[in-house]
C-alpha cells in the first residue's frame, strides 16, 4: 500500500463559540479565539490517498487530479472566508480545527477514483494539527 499526499494552504478566520453556553463560559473555554469579530489562522491542509500503483500510469492517484479535487470542493470554499458566516457547511458548527478537519473529508468523500481518501490533516499553527481518518476506514 502506498499513500501519497496532496498539501494546499489556505486562509481563513473564525470564532470559537458555542452557542448553547454563555457569554462567560465561552470566554473561559475559548478564551481569545472567542473574540467576538473572529481571529485569522494561515492553515495548512493534507490530503493523503492511498493505494495500489496502476501499472499504465506508474500513479497511484494523478496530483494535478488530486490537486484540482481539493481546489474545487475545499480550497475555493474556504481561502479568504470567515468560516462561522461566509461557508455554507460550516453554518451551525464551531469552526474548532477537529470540526473543520470532519467537514473537509466529508468534502472530499466519495470524490477521489484513483485510490482511496485516507486522511486529512489540518495544520491551524505550526505546533498544532488535527487528523481524521474517517468513522469506518479500512485501512
């Protein structure tokens, strides 16, 4: 099995807030990524297929393929957007990385032919990152 990885950056800003908790149990849980107008991060994203090398073309998955599947369905959705008011599947979720990491492979799902989505790694800072693997991946 080989897996091969796909990196895109974008950015995007969001605010932490639970909406079923008050004013001050989201500042004491949130602290100032609950600022009220929203904070900025520069992401880094990783979509990583996995798979068999297909004998005609030496690929696993094609990258400008992968590449192009990332842009349409995630990178254009969300580059430059705040994600609690301007992207349409993040309306009613808290934009926390691990919230925004499912709805990407939930994105991406289903979408890639050659070889199989086998995770998706969001990178908000240099120091922190979150990877999904999807609820029933076989791998």
């Amino acid at each position: 099995m080989l897996y091969v990885t796909r990196r895109a950056i974008f950015s995007a800003s969001h605010r932490l807030n639970n909406e079923n908790l008050s004013e001050e149990e989201n500042k004491e849980i949130f602290d100032k990524c609950n600022n009220y107008h929203g904070h900025g991060h520069n992401y880094t994203l990783e979509v990583v297929v996995a798979g068999e090398v297909n004998p005609v073309t030496g690929y696993v998955i094609d990258l400008k393929v992968l590449k192009s599947i990332i842009e349409e369905n995630v990178i254009s959705k969300l580059d430059h957007k705040h994600l609690n008011h301007d992207v349409d599947f993040m309306k009613g979720i808290n934009p926390t990385a691990e919230n925004i990491t499912v709805a990407i492979w939930d994105r991406l799902n289903g979408k890639i032919n050659e070889g199989k989505l086998y995770s998706v790694k969001l990178y908000e800072t240099e120091n922190n990152y979150v990877e999904y693997r999807g609820e029933a991946n076989e791998f």
